[in-house]
C-alpha cells in the first residue's frame, strides 16, 4: 500500500499490503484523438481545470493540442505528464516530464512528477530525485510530501515522519499528509499514536475508503482485529474485510489480536 496523494496528481493509498508501489490493476492506455478534434481556444488554464476536475484524459487532449503547435512548451509538457500519470500511463508520464526538463532545466513541477513516476518502480531513485528538489526548495510541501512516501517505500519510517511533519509544519491542515504521517506511524510501530491521529480523520465526513483502510491498518496492527474489521466493513463485503485484516496482522510490529478478535 502506498501513502495518500489525494489532493495531488494521483492518490496514494495504504503501502503496507501492496508493498508500497503503485498497486491496483493498470489504467487501460488512453490515446487522445488528433488534437483537431479539440475546438475554440486551447490553454493550459483548460488542462488545470482537467487534471483538478479528475478528468485527465480531456487533459491530455488540451496538451496535444498546444504541443502540437509549441513541441517545446515546458508547461505543456509538464501538464502531460501529470495527465499521463493520473491515467497509469507510466512510461509516457516519465518521457513528458523528462522532455519538460530539457526544454526547461530545473523545473520544479516536472522534477516532482518525474520522482513520482520513479517510485512507482525505483523508490531509492524517487528519493534522490524528490531529495535534490526538497534541497533546492524546502518549502515544497508536495516534494517533502512525496519523499517522505519514498522513504516509507523503503521502510525508513522514522524519516518518512520526520518529513510529514516538516510537511505539516508548513500545511497544518493538509489531510493527506496527516493521514500519511498516521500510517507511517502505525508501520513504524506506534500504532497507539496512529490509532489517536487517524481516527478523526477516518470519520470525516469526507473521508475516503483509503483512509478508512488506513485506520484499519492502525488497528489491525494494534491488536485491534474486531475493530479493524468492523471499520473495513463500510466498504468491503465480511469475507474481504476478514481477509485485509488477516494480512494486516502479518506486517511488522503488529500486536497480538485482542481476546474474543479473529
């Protein structure tokens, strides 16, 4: 399971039972029609809305589109890599940012996306990649975002929450990054301060499935297998909440189950 990104490109989720790489069945690859197909007047303001709007292959299509015209628009490219990305389109993310890079050396945004797109296969190479752009700019709550997801890829945990909380000194009310810091917690073996941190979080009435998921963990860990299940039970039929509980149970640090639990 890999930590949340919610308010960003493409949300994160759980890094534990997936082994904190990008986990799920693959996006089907989307190719955009001509960019012709595309009418009125295209800018990147219209590819921003998209990708915020959870719609990135009309992104995608805005991108060819300018592209098409300006090959070397660093934005543009940048964009396309992010709709890329936010499609599971991996190898094509990577080639968009790294072309954004060429057209514009040290371009912030494309440094994140592409330290994004390698920890999905190469967590240590994501580090060095978010490190240096953490360096350069500290005050990136994204990249210090996303390297502390990288060193949690890594089972560097205690790091990993050095890094939310630098993240959070700048953001105190970032979600994601609250549930991050409560899930590396609970991996690291504090699952009672997890429990405490995600708890709210997970009865937000906004709250999503994955941070539901990942205050199971917290509990499952914590020797808390009834509780666990009932929280999973919201969103997953007995049999399957039983059984991501059971897994739970076996990642490290976990307590034993609690009298009368599974």
């Amino acid at each position: 399971m890999i930590p949340h990104r919610a308010r960003r490109v493409a949300p994160l989720a759980l890094l534990a039972v997936c082994g904190l790489a990008a986990c799920g069945t693959p996006s089907p690859r989307y190719d955009p029609p001509p960019a012709p197909a595309l009418n009125g007047q295209i800018t990147l303001n219209v590819a921003d809305t998209a990708l915020a709007g959870n719609a990135p292959a009309l992104a995608l299509r805005v991108t060819q589109a300018i592209l098409a015209k300006d090959p070397d628009n660093a934005d543009a490219l940048q964009r396309q890599g992010d709709a890329y990305f936010a499609l599971g389109q991996i190898a094509e993310a990577e080639v968009s940012y790294r072309r954004a890079l060429i057209a514009r050396p040290g371009q912030a945004a494309a440094q994140l996306g592409l330290g994004r797109v390698e920890l999905v296969r190469d967590p240590p190479a994501g580090a060095a990649t978010l490190a240096r752009l953490v360096a350069t700019d500290p005050g990136n709550v994204a990249a210090t975002d996303d390297l502390a997801i990288a060193r949690d890829l890594m089972g560097q945990h205690a790091q990993a929450q050095a890094l939310y909380r630098q993240a959070l000194q700048a953001a105190p009310a970032d979600v994601p990054t609250q549930v991050n810091l409560g899930l590396s917690l609970a991996l690291g073996g504090n699952s009672a301060e997890a429990i405490t941190l995600l708890a709210p979080l997970a009865a937000r009435p906004d709250a999503t499935s994955r941070m539901r998921a990942d205050y199971a963990v917290a509990l499952a860990i914590g020797g808390q297998a009834d509780a666990a299940t009932r929280v999973l039970r919201g969103d997953l039929s007995a049999d399957d909440a039983s059984q991501a509980v059971r897994g739970y149970q076996q990642l490290p640090y976990a307590a034993p189950t609690e009298t009368g639990g599974r």
